[in-house]
C-alpha cells in the first residue's frame, strides 16, 4: 500500500497554545488550513492574522481550504502569507476556470473541493488545469464528524478519470479520516489524507499521523 501525504487540520487544534501544537506536527506532510466565513458553511473559523502567525511557526506548506461565498477576493492576500495550496468550491465562483488559472499564475497549487453530494462529473472540464481535488467526506463547517462510507466510491470515480484522462492530479480527502478507515481510503486512490480531531485529540500527534501513513502497520 503506498503511503500518503497527511496533512492535520488546525480546525480542531488548541489556539490558545498555537506554537506548542504546531511543534507537535513536524512528521506532517501539509497544514491544513478550513477557512470558513459563516455563510457558506455555518461555523466561523481564522482569518488572516492567524494564518500569518501560523506562517511563522511552521516549516510545513500550508493549504487554505476555502469554504467562503467569495473566494476570489482571499487569493491575493493568502498569497502575499505565503500560502502554497489553495482549493474552494466550484460553485461558489461563476468563473471558477479563470480563478484556478490565477491561483496558479501566483505560483500556488490549485484544487477544487467537492461537498458530499457533488458528483465528481462536474471536474471533467477542469480536470487538466487543477493540481489536486479534495473530496469532502463530511458535510463541510463542523470537525468531529463521522466519515460518509459513500466517499469511497466518489474516490475510486476520480482515480479512473484521472488516468483515463492521464491527468496526474492528487486526490485529497478530508472528513472523518481515522486509523480504523484510513487503508480503505488509500486503496480507494487517496493521495492526502486530511485530519483533524483524530490528530489534535490524540495524545500523541506524531503516533497519530505515522497511524494513517501506514494504517494496515498500525492496526495489526
């Protein structure tokens, strides 16, 4: 089984103690950033301020997830942080082709994220332009919640359109994502792993990443 990226999701980590828990994340592969407006999803989260300081703490890429009505408007300042991956929804962009272009003229990694319930047939226009896709395997705004088993099949759809279209695009997956059902999602064609509270309420975070890096190792 090969290993994927993990990449931990600052939703769930302690904000009081920022620098500490980042320290704890050095075997991680990404930082994964939810940046949510209380529109488009109904939790509120970071804005910039944060982020800036989350720049400074850490060595790893960070990847702005944004769950936002207007995300063309974030592009710009995420850039001048330093931020190197950037995904948003389809549909909360009318242009959304002209907006993964601009992402990556600035020199960032462009994704587009599917809720649940979007089928993975409206990226076949997109597909060649996009870096990676997360898929959502919650219904996004809330960390803590179960993994929709029905993902996996989603999965294994955007793995055979990458190679039938021989598009070398990374699959990201986020929501629900623990130990007990990481292989499945590796084996379905998972490239990054997204976690939060598996990770942040874990009493060991580096015992918690190597677990979803090499699950069928773990559970044995």
């Amino acid at each position: 089984m090969k290993h994927p990226l993990i990449a931990p999701s600052l939703l769930s980590g302690d904000f009081g103690n920022l620098e500490q828990e980042l320290a704890q994340l050095g075997t991680a592969d990404i930082l994964h950033l939810d940046i949510m407006d209380g529109h488009y999803v109904p939790n509120l989260t970071f804005g910039y301020p944060v982020i800036k300081r989350v720049k400074e703490l850490t060595t790893l890429p960070l990847d702005a997830h944004l769950m936002v009505t207007n995300p063309a408007s974030h592009i710009d300042e995420l850039a001048r942080i330093g931020v190197n991956w950037i995904s948003f929804h389809q549909e909360c962009d009318l242009h959304s082709h002209r907006l993964v272009q601009r992402i990556k003229s600035l020199g960032i990694k462009a994704g587009i994220a599917l809720n649940p319930a979007v089928p993975v047939s409206t990226l076949e226009c997109l597909l060649p332009d996009l870096d990676y896709v997360l898929l959502m395997s919650v219904n996004p705004g809330w960390s803590g919640q179960s993994f929709i088993p029905a993902v996996l099949d989603k999965i294994r759809q955007l793995k055979r359109m990458t190679l039938e279209m021989n598009q070398s695009v990374l699959i990201q997956v986020d929501g629900g994502i623990t130990a007990a059902n990481a292989a499945g999602v590796i084996s379905a064609g998972a490239d990054i792993l997204v976690s939060a509270s598996y990770i942040f309420g874990s009493n060991d975070y580096s015992a918690a990443i190597s677990s979803l890096r090499t699950p069928s190792i773990h559970s044995k």
